[in-house]
C-alpha cells in the first residue's frame, strides 16, 4: 500500500468567518481541532492552523499547540474523501459493512460470496466516488478524473484497513490510500506519512520451536495465501463481469452507430433524389416560361397583326 497524494493546486476563496473559531481550545481535544480544520475549505487550513496553535500557545497548553502545528493539511482528493465521509455518514457506514463482510468471507473460504460482495464492492466504490465529485463541484471544488482515482483508491483501502476505516469515518484523512489486493496479511496503510502495521507481525521462528508450532504456522501462512487466493479468484472474476458487460455495452452502443450509419445513408439517398427530381422540375419550369413567353410574343404579334388590318 502507498500514499498517493492528489493534486493539491488551490483556488482562491475567501477566509472561514472569525464565529468559526473554538470557544475555548483548551476545552477541546485534539481530534475536535483535528475534526474542524478537515472541516475546512483546503484553502483556510493553513491560516486556521496557525490560529488554533496559537491559542492553544496563550492557553499555556504547548503540547496541544504542537501537535495542532504538526496537523497535515489533507491533498485535494483527500479533501474530497473527508467531504464525503461528512456528508454521506450512512453511505459510508453502509461501506465499511460492506468492508466487515469481505473479510468475513474471504476468513471462510467462501468463494461464492466473495464474488458477489466483490461486484458489490466496485458498485458501491463507484457510486460512492460519484457522490463524492457531485459534493466537490457544489463546494466549489471540482474534482479531475485523477482525484476521483484517488478517492476510489482509498475507499477500496478503507475495505481491507481498520485503520484507514476509522479515519474515513472521522473524515480526517491528510492524504489518499492505495491498496493493491483485498487481503489482511502483511496490510500496511500509509497516512499523513507514517506507516502502520495493520496486523501485527508473526514472530520468528527460533531453534526452540517444537514442530507443531511449526506445523501450525506454516498452516496459517496456507490459509492465508488460499484466503488471498480465493479472492484474488473473486476481483478476477468480478473483473471479468464488469469487462464483459462493457463488452456487451460497446457492442450495443456499434449496433446503435451501426442503424444511424444505415438511417444516415438512407437519408443521403432520398437527398440525392430529391435534388435530382427539384433540378428536373426546375427544368422543366424553365422550359414551359420559356414556352410561354413564346406564346405570349406570339399573341402580341397577332394582335399588333389584327389592329394593322
């Protein structure tokens, strides 16, 4: 797993009103300081921070003023995921449920239902990202397509860390997650710069081992890398649904392309005769003007002809 930062290029906006302040920062924790400034527009983290240590500095609190200071300010895609997670709590629970279960599953072996839970999983991430660039645009912040990568990314990371659950949750994420591979072992989720077992290590093995403690590790790493394996088995497959109806998607929308071709074609045919037909009408009303001037000169010189006589 690896931090992937979004970009983090800022539009000017104006400062949080003063009322925004805390009433008293030594009343407050710092998760509540931590809970307002990932509150914030990226734009007045900064300036926020600052004034959060600060007080905290004429509170006489320096331990609380420090950690304050040391508060990352969150990339824009990680933005966008702490917005999400304010404003769609219930979608987010409903993810992380969603998290519970896989594991569950992949803990039982359980091919079947890690297959329907994977397609489940995408559906939800890409429902979740789509809400989640809907709430960045009605902030003033829309997101590119690599932000939404990114926020992606890290729910899916959400699914596999505890961790980064609980930091989704809270909505104080400074940075983005990737995760490759659904899985417990060897998980390790990297936020605002430090790395996190998400399991503890296995201890090594000594010369004192008996063979049954062997035996038994060497039976968790197989349940293990055939807990990794079955679902490896269900994204593969759940990949192979997902390509196969966008196969079917693309042969409908050529289908489709195909019948306007045809329709276009068609409605080319019936210009041309009717270019052919308007220019052999036109023709032909050249023809009978031109017949009747005739007739019309005619007529005067028979007249002229009748008045002579």
């Amino acid at each position: 797993m690896n931090t992937t930062a979004g970009d983090d290029t800022q539009v000017p906006r104006a400062r949080a009103p003063p009322s925004a302040n805390l009433a008293t920062i030594t009343k407050m924790t710092l998760d509540d300081v931590a809970g307002e400034l990932y509150t914030l527009d990226p734009g007045d983290f900064v300036s926020t921070r600052a004034e959060r240590a600060a007080q905290a500095r004429a509170d006489g609190d320096r331990d609380l003023a420090e950690a304050i200071a040391a508060l990352r300010k969150p990339t824009l895609a990680a933005w966008t995921v702490n917005l999400l997670a304010r404003h769609a709590p219930r979608e987010i629970a409903a993810l992380l449920d969603l998290g519970d279960a896989l594991r569950s599953a992949q803990r039982q072996l359980s091919g079947d239902k890690l297959r329907a839970l994977g397609t489940q999983r995408q559906q939800v991430v890409n429902a979740m990202t789509k809400r989640a660039a809907e709430l960045a645009a009605e902030h003033d912040r829309p997101a590119s397509e690599q932000v939404l990568r990114e926020v992606g990314r890290t729910l899916t990371a959400a699914l596999a860390d505890p961790e980064v659950a609980d930091l989704l949750r809270a909505g104080v994420l400074a940075s983005t997650v990737t995760y490759d591979g659904f899985g417990p072992a060897g998980l390790v989720a990297i936020t605002g710069g430090k790395a996190t077992a998400a399991r503890a290590s296995k201890p090594r093995s000594t010369t004192k081992d008996t063979d049954t403690e062997r035996r038994a590790r060497a039976r968790q790493e197989l349940d293990d890398a055939e807990a990794g394996l079955a679902t490896a088995r269900a994204d593969r497959d759940a990949a192979e649904t997902a390509a196969a109806q966008a196969k079917s998607d693309l042969d409908e929308i050529e289908a489709h392309i195909s019948d306007l071709r045809a329709e276009l074609e068609r409605a080319e045919q019936r210009r041309h005769f009717a270019h052919t037909a308007e220019h052999r009408a036109r023709g032909e009303f050249n023809a009978a003007r031109s017949q009747f001037d005739r007739m019309r000169r005619w007529v005067e010189r028979a007249g002229a002809r009748l008045s002579e006589d």
